[in-house]
C-alpha cells in the first residue's frame, strides 16, 4: 500500500502523464523543411518564368526596332531612287513620268531634299515646252529659303499639267518598234489605251500586237519560256498567231516535262521525247533538251528499280546512256553500274535490247521512246 501512495504523490517524475514523444517532435520538423523547400522551388520557378517573360519581350522589341531601321531603309533607297529617276526623266524630256514621280514625293513626310532642286528645274522644263515664248531668267533659280507649301506645289502641278499628246505617243511607240524597244513600245501602248480607248483604235491594236510578237519571240530566243507564254497569251487577243502559237506549244512540253521530272519521271520522259522526236527539235534550246531527257530517263530507271522491275528500268538506263548532250548532268559510271545491277536481276539476263528507252511513262507500256535521233534546227525563236 506504501508504494502505491508514492506512486501517486504530486512531482513525482515517472506520473504516466509525463511521458515525452520525440517522434512527433521529429516529424513536425520534417514537415517544416518540407514547405520551406517546396517555398524556395515555387519562388525559383516564378523567378525563371519572369525572366524568360524578360528575355522575349527584350527579343521582341529588338525585332521591332530592327523592322522599322530595315524599313526605313527601303523607304529611303525608294525614295534615292526616284530622285535619281526623275533627272533621267528631264534629261529626256518626259513630262508623264516626271510628273507621276514628282506627286510621290510630295507624299513623303518629311519632304525630301531633293524637292528644293527638283520643282525650279521640273517648272523651267514646262515653261520650255510650252508653244508661246516665256522669258526665261538670266540667272539660274536658286531655292528661296521658305518653300511654299506642299499642298499649293501639288495644286500648281496639276492644274499646270498638259493635255496628253496621244499622237506623239502613237510615235513613240512607233519608233520603239523600229528600235527594237519592244517592252517600252508595249508600255506606251498600254498607255495610250488607259487614256483613250477609241484613239486610233486599229492602229494601235496593230501596233500593239506587233510588239507583244516581237517581246515573245525574243523571249522564245533567250530561253525565259514563261515570259515568252505569258506575253503570247497576250498577243493573242489582238491578232493570228501563227508560228508563235508553235513555239508557245513547245514550250509549255519543255516546262512540264520539267517540272515532272522528279514527282513523274515516266510522264517526263514522254513529254521530252515529244519535243525531241515527234518535232525533231533535239536541238531545243541549244540541246538542253537532251540534256533534260538523259536525267529524265535516269530518274524514271531509278524509280523503276525501286518498285522492283529491273528489266524496264535496265532499259531507262539504257536509254539515257545512248544520248550524247553536249552537257551532262549525270554520272555515265553510275548509270552504267546500275544497268549492269539491273540486268543481273531482270528475269531473262539475256534478251536483247532492240529499242532503248521503251516505256514513256507508268501505264504506257506500248509508247517506246527512240534515242540517237539525230538533232535537228530549233523551232521559229531558238537559236541552233
């Protein structure tokens, strides 16, 4: 009974209600150093996106600056060069343009400089072209240190501009053709047209054709064949073709044959050989179209052996082996070593190769494409 009272008396240091947990001293602490952590990444991660944020907006506005310097730029070297332009123009006598680059730069804010030089000048070269005589100043006319304002310079342009002179233009154009400024002669046409429809109608359109003709036939000659269809549509609507139809029909074969050689070498090959053979212009273009159909011929081998028939494409090797252009663009070793592979896997190594070149494209079997056929003169506009 003397030990239970003592086990019961106050401060007695082994009470059951005195018993410490350390474990759960440890793990609050634990959980403290967690957050603090996960704290310390949050604002880590916050810090990283802001100066990425930083990083791209600095980007951008540099990219800005950069657009508007490159702008100003260009719009500076436009503006250089109508300046340059317009003493061209004066030096020639050419009132239209002058006066259509002079309104340009009366748009331009801030004025250029050029302006202070350009309006005396442009105003003395008007006052010479007019019928009756106007004195002109012994001196030559200097700037006055206050330009008028942009807005009356504009007003006393136009209301000073002449009437259009259509017969002169008519001229013009005239002497373009006998100069063979073909391009220019088209331009002073399409001029006279804009202005006047019903001027001289007949012989403007006959003018008109003449030169769009001799523009495409030139274009024929120097190989821009997309230019030269383009310009022959035109002329098209003003008069027979003839031979230039010819040459516009032969054109469009090289353009798409071109344009089929890798997506479509068999319908390339076709396309080619037409011209090549069926018009006998193995010459074409200074014999690039041979050329064109030897690389054809060794595209159309490659993707023939590709979906495994090697007998076909032993001949497109063949084939583009036996050309001879005066300009080659492929490895004759290479294609003869993959003739040579393709023979090997051809089910009958043995059969003789009569025709080279026998398919013209996929789904053709019976159309076979001749080679050696010996060059011949280019059409009307190519050279050869």
């Amino acid at each position: 009974m003397t030990q239970s009272s003592a086990d019961h008396q106050p401060g007695n240091p082994y009470q059951p209600g005195q018993i410490t947990n350390h474990d759960e001293r440890r793990a609050s602490r634990q959980g403290l150093g967690c957050l603090l952590w996960a704290m310390v990444v949050f604002v880590c991660t916050v810090l990283a996106a802001l100066i990425a944020l930083a990083s791209a907006y600095a980007g951008w506005n540099s990219g800005i600056a950069v657009a508007r310097e490159n702008a100003t730029a260009t719009g500076e070297a436009d503006t250089r060069e109508q300046c340059e332009r317009i003493q061209v123009d004066m030096d020639a006598g050419n009132q239209q343009l002058l006066r259509t680059r002079l309104a340009f730069l009366l748009m331009i804010t801030p004025a250029p400089p050029c302006l202070s030089e350009i309006i005396p000048a442009a105003t003395a070269l008007y006052q010479r072209s007019q019928p009756t005589a106007i004195p002109q100043p012994t001196e030559p006319v200097q700037p006055t240190a206050t330009m008028p304002s942009r807005a009356a310079i504009a007003a006393a342009t136009i209301e000073d501009s002449p009437v259009y002179d259509l017969e002169a233009l008519l001229l013009e154009a005239q002497a373009n053709i006998v100069s063979q400024e073909y391009q220019r002669a088209v331009d002073t046409l399409d001029a006279i047209i804009a202005l006047d429809q019903s001027f001289q109608r007949d012989r403007v359109r006959e003018l008109l054709f003449a030169a769009l003709t001799s523009q495409a036939t030139r274009l024929f000659r120097g190989g821009r064949l997309s230019e030269a269809i383009l310009t022959t549509g035109r002329a098209e609507n003003y008069g027979d073709l003839e031979g230039l139809n010819y040459e516009r029909t032969v054109a469009e074969l090289y353009l798409r044959g071109l344009q089929l050689k890798i997506a479509n070498p068999g319908e390339a090959v076709r396309l080619l050989s037409i011209i090549a053979y069926e018009h006998r212009l193995g010459n074409y273009l200074n014999g690039q179209i041979m050329t064109e159909l030897q690389g054809a011929h060794r595209n159309y081998g490659d993707a023939l052996s590709f979906r495994g028939d090697h007998c076909r494409a032993r001949d497109q090797y063949e084939a583009a082996l036996a050309l001879q252009p005066a300009v080659t663009t492929i490895g004759r070793a290479t294609i003869a070593d993959k003739r040579d592979k393709a023979n090997e896997l051809c089910p009958a190594p043995n059969q003789t190769v009569t025709s080279p070149g026998t398919s013209a494209g996929v789904g053709n079997e019976s159309a076979p494409v001749g080679v050696g056929v010996r060059p011949t003169p280019a059409p009307v506009g190519q050279t050869g």
